[in-house]
C-alpha cells in the first residue's frame, strides 16, 4: 500500500517537472528576441585649419570668445592660436 503511494508521488513529480519544462519553453519561444542595440554614429566635425573630418569624441576642442573649435591634432590647434591671436 505504501509503495503505490510512494510510486503515484513519484510519478506526479516527473509529470509535474515535464509539465514546467514544457511551459517554460513555449514562454520562452513566444519573447520576442531582444532587438540589438545600435549605437548612435559620432558626429563629424571638420577642422577649421586643415579641413579634415573628426569624429566629435577625439577632437580636440578650443573655447574662444564663446566659440567652440575642434581640431584633428595638436599642431593644428597651434596653428590656429598663431594665425588668430591668441
């Protein structure tokens, strides 16, 4: 008598953890797939001295006058110190 019991638990357990891995892969079928996050471009700005394209992250940035410049490299932010004055 007791070994039914402990037999029909049994296989109320098995039928029970089917019935959850069944469940938790049709739940997982119906998500949507996560939609790939797609970073913004960097915005181009040209260089007032030589004219070259930078991105806005590695420029190199001047405040004048209540201005704001962006260089590709050193040289031409001294070059346009020299040539406006300052």
């Amino acid at each position: 008598m007791i070994w039914r019991l402990l037999i029909g638990m049994l296989i109320g357990y098995l039928v029970f953890r089917v019935y959850r891995k069944i469940k938790e892969a049709l739940s997982i079928e119906r998500q949507a797939p996560p939609s790939p996050k797609i970073e913004e471009p960097d915005t181009l700005l040209q260089d007032p001295v030589c004219g070259t394209f930078i991105p806005r992250k590695e420029a190199l940035k001047l405040v004048k006058d209540g201005k704001e410049y962006f260089f590709c490299s050193e040289g031409c932010l001294k070059r346009f110190r020299r040539s406006s004055g300052g």
